[in-house]
C-alpha cells in the first residue's frame, strides 16, 4: 500500500514553501507529488521547468512531480499503473489542494474508489494555517474551518510576523475546532520530514489522541454539572453556550484573554466508563450518518462494548465509517468508551443523549 499525505491550507498559507522543501531535501525518499493546477502557486512555476507539456516531471532527488488535468480517481490509478509498469518509481504520494479547496472529497476519493483502496493507504491531512491572516480567514471563509476540521496535524506558518499572545490564541481556537490534532509552529516550511509522514491519522488501530488541555478545560468548566449524575458519567463539552468551552456555570469566562469567535466548526468528546450495547449503538450510530453525514467531518473513537473482550476501534469521513477490534482491554487498564466528533453545528446535546440511550 502507498501511503498518501493531502496538504492542505487556506492562500498563502505555505503550502508551496513546504512542498518545494520537501522537493528538494535530500531525504532519500522517492515521493510522487500531485499538484492541483488550479492552484494558486503553481509549484512547476517556481522549481521545474517553465511551460513543460509533460504531466510527470522527474526531479533531481528521486521525487516525481504531476500536476493534476482531470479527475483525481484517474490520475492517481495511472500513477500506480506505471509503478507497477515499472515506469516510475516511487514511494508515497503527498496531494496539494488548492487553497480553496475542502479537503473533505479528496480524502472520500480514497474510501470510494475499490480500486484506490486497493493501492493506496490514506496517511494524514495535514493542515496549514497562517497565523497573521488567519482569524480573518477563519472569520470569512466556512472552507478554512473545514480544512482546520478535516486536520490530523495543523502547523501554524509565519508566527514570526505576529507576537506570542497572538499564536497562543490562534492555538487556543484551532484546539477548540480541533482536539484531535498535533499542533505545532513551523517557519519557512522548516517541519520535520518525520512529523509529515507516517502519522496514521486514519489507521483504525492508532491510538485516540485528544489535546489533555482541551480535556481538562472542559472538565474544569463541567465537572459540577455531570460528575455525579444518575448515570455516573461525564461528558467533555467543546462548546458552552455556542462559546469556546470557559464558561461556568454563573457564567463567568475562564479565558479573560482568548478573543470570542463562534466558529461553526466545533468538536466535543463523550466519554463513558459503562459498555455499550454493540446493536444499539449500531443502529444509533447508522442515523446519526444518515442526517448529519455531511456536517460531521471526522469522528473517532475507542469503544467498550458489552460482550466483546477487545477494543472496538471506529473513524470516519462524512458518511464513511469503518470499525475494527483492536487489542484485548487489560486487566490493569480502566474499560471506557471515548468519542471524539468534529463538525459544523452538530447537535451535540441530541447525539450524547443518544449514545447515552445506547448503554448495556
């Protein structure tokens, strides 16, 4: 399977600063990049040569280069058809998005097509985020939300063009977005080859990751109202009153300093240390799809169900979900369930009521 990494963030993001580094360094590895020709900075522009009529550029340091004129389905079948030909010689895709671009269809294309499924592995998208234009772009545009949402790492660009106080906020909205995410500041495209690849952001048996600042945040702000309830469990709220998560419960903002933004993209988690009951939930689960498949953007979870002495591990893109069993629960671990769902105006009160409803 050829891993496959999508790029993806708003214009002038530094998309292309990254792309031509990870083009040029030597790293000793074969990377077939697919860029989108609409976009914004064609990257055949800068770093190959100029007015080529060839569609797959062989560069210097064993990375081909292809600029997409068509259809992704096609472009990506005829790579792998010429690899297997022998023809070209690579070892992983990376994807560029336009700018404009919601990362959502490009990452179905590899949960739809049987025979891309069949070749090509889904690693990580990978978000980037200006960090001087980047609140506006947040403010105005729904699909820079969505590419935030869609994210299994986010690296914050040109932070040295704003001071501390500013990246720390712009960290603090993107954790409220997006829980799930790694988050790190990178400068002129300077990130680690390690932290771009082989980040399994859609491997079922990867470990749920959940930023503990955001966990402990919301705790703080909802431990008086669910601790001690008739079913004894909790719920972690990324949203208090269509805020970020600072609110008590007389009101009063924990985060004096954060800036309010009623991002419609919003993530919360469920967490319950009762097992589910695996037709309930299924069935439950199923609707949810159905009717809101299109506002949820990415979900994940690690499942205790009744019955099955394994984890159940579930993701999913929009309407596509997949389950799997994962390692059996250990005798010193604490079985529990948790669910992490990301997505635009969710209802999120209707969905924990229902995976409540959903208990053994």
């Amino acid at each position: 399977m050829i891993p496959v990494t999508i790029l993806t963030g708003f214009l002038g993001s530094g998309k292309t600063t990254l792309l031509k580094r990870i083009l040029n360094e030597k790293h000793g590895m074969k990377i077939a990049v697919i860029e989108n020709e609409f976009g914004e900075e064609n990257i055949d522009n800068e770093i190959l040569v100029q007015d080529t009529s060839e569609q797959i550029i062989q560069m210097s340091n064993g990375c081909i280069c292809c600029t997409i004129r068509g259809d992704l389905s096609r472009v990506l079948n005829d790579l792998a058809a010429k690899k297997q030909a022998g023809e070209l010689d690579f070892d992983r895709v990376v994807i560029e998005t336009t700018g404009l671009a919601n990362p959502g269809p490009v990452a179905q294309t590899f949960f739809m097509d049987d025979q891309i499924a069949s070749e090509f592995l889904l690693d990580a998208i990978i978000t980037l985020v200006d960090a001087k234009h980047a609140n506006h772009q947040l403010d105005e545009h729904e699909v820079v939300q969505r590419q935030v949402g869609f994210a299994d790492r986010l690296f914050i660009t040109k932070a040295d063009l704003v001071d501390e106080e500013q990246v720390a906020d712009l960290r603090h909205r993107l954790l409220h977005m997006n829980p799930k995410a790694a988050i790190k500041v990178v400068n002129f495209g300077e990130a680690e080859i390690k932290e771009i690849f082989d980040l399994r952001g859609f491997n079922l048996n990867s470990k749920l990751e959940i930023d503990p600042d955001f966990l402990a945040e919301d705790e703080h702000a909802h431990s008086h109202a669910h601790a001690h309830d008739e079913h004894g469990h909790t719920h972690d709220h990324a949203s208090c009153d269509h805020d970020h998560g600072h609110c008590d419960h007389e009101g009063h903002d924990h985060a004096h300093h954060h800036a309010h933004h009623d991002d419609k993209i919003k993530s919360f988690v469920y967490r319950n240390d009762r097992p589910f009951d695996p037709n309930k939930l299924e069935d439950f689960l199923g609707g949810i799809l159905q009717i809101y498949g299109e506002r949820l953007l990415r979900y994940k979870g690690v499942l205790y169900m009744k019955g099955i002495d394994r984890k159940v591990v579930f993701q999913g893109v929009h309407q596509m979900m997949g389950s799997d069993l994962a390692a059996k629960w250990q005798p010193v671990e604490k079985k529990t369930n948790k669910m992490v769902f990301i997505g635009i105006e969710l209802p999120q009160d209707l969905i924990t009521d229902g995976l409540d409803a959903c208990l053994a």
